[in-house]
C-alpha cells in the first residue's frame, strides 16, 4: 500500500521515516498526495572521456569500476550544464533512512520501503533520474543515488538544491527475512555507491 502525504508525515514523526534535513524545514513543502520531493545534492559524478574498456559487471565490485569511470565534480552556483544524450551520477540532498522493527521506537510497527521516481516535469524536458533502479529497500540508510540522463533534444541546466525526484513509500508485509544482512549501497555517501 502506497503512503499518502499525511502518513508520510506520520511516518516521520513515529520514526518509521527518517528524511535529512527534514523536509519543509528551509523550503517550500516538498510533499505531494502520495510522495515526498527530494533534492539534487552538491555533486555528480562526470564520465572520464576517451575510455576505451569493456565493462564486465560480474568481475568484481560496481564501486570500484565507478570510482575508475568517473570524476566527482562540485556543482557550481552556475550550475552543471547537461547536454542531450549524456549521462552523470548524483545523489540526494537528503539522506534517507528506513529502519528495521528492531530498529523502531518499542510500540512503533510496521516498516517501509521505497521507490524513488522522476518529476513529470522534468521528465517533459527529457531528464530522466533513474534508469532501472528504483527500489529502496527496507533498512536501507543513506542518500540514494540517481541515475540522471538528458534524453530531450536541449541542454539542461542541473543545479544543486532542484528538486528531481519524488520518494514513494509502501508499507511492507511482515518482518524481511533477511534483516541482518545490510544493504549494499547503505550508507554510501557518493553516487559511486561509495562510503
């Protein structure tokens, strides 16, 4: 079942959702009917040009083959220029957590997952935030990375601070199974999926 903005709310307040900074708190609400806005944080990860590899994801760890593909770069207050075509790396502003019952205030049940989606109206422009990746999984803590790729015929403009994609939230059935085994990009702390 899909969260409704009032008990994403509720959900914040009981702990069951930790968003950080705290949504609304220093810009206008970021709440819709069923999700909650989140932000473009300071950095993407650029590509490197002219790399002639063969990507071979069953080789080994996706971070390390990220850290040799691409460069972090700071957002500028001028802003990133994407142009059509091309893919970077970001991730939230805001880091997000989703505790386990273990995890949760005594009296407090019932633990969520997530799915983070674009913007329809930045998806019009052809940016798309994600490409196959959507779900956060219970217990997961962290920024969540994105995907971000200028599918539209013009350049955009990405600046940190813009809100680029909508967290969903549902509610999930009974306790997971395998709650003692940590997420592999929790508490990664760079689009790279490193910590």
């Amino acid at each position: 079942m899909i969260l409704s903005d009032t008990s994403i709310k509720k959900a914040l307040t009981e702990g069951r959702l930790v968003i950080d900074p705290t949504p609304g708190a220093d810009e206008p609400s970021p709440f819709d009917r069923s999700s909650v806005d989140l932000r473009l944080g300071p950095d993407l990860r650029i590509p490197k040009q002219d790399l002639s590899i063969i990507l071979d994801p069953s080789s080994g760890s996706t971070s390390t083959t990220l850290e040799t593909l691409y460069d972090k770069e700071e957002i500028q207050p001028q802003g990133y220029i994407l142009e059509p075509g091309r893919l970077v790396l970001g991730i939230t502003r805001e880091a997000i957590k989703l505790p386990l019952p273990h995890d949760m205030d005594p009296g407090v049940s019932g633990c969520l997952a997530a799915r983070v989606e674009g913007k329809s109206s930045l998806a019009r422009l052809g940016l798309l935030v994600h490409f196959t990746a959507p779900t956060i999984h219970a217990g997961f803590e962290g920024p969540i990375a994105l995907e971000i790729m200028n599918l539209g015929p013009s350049k955009i403009r990405l600046t940190s601070g813009l809100a680029i994609c909508q967290l969903i939230l549902e509610e999930v059935d009974g306790v997971p199974g395998s709650a003692s085994t940590p997420s592999r990009f929790a508490g990664q702390t760079d689009p790279a999926g490193t910590q």
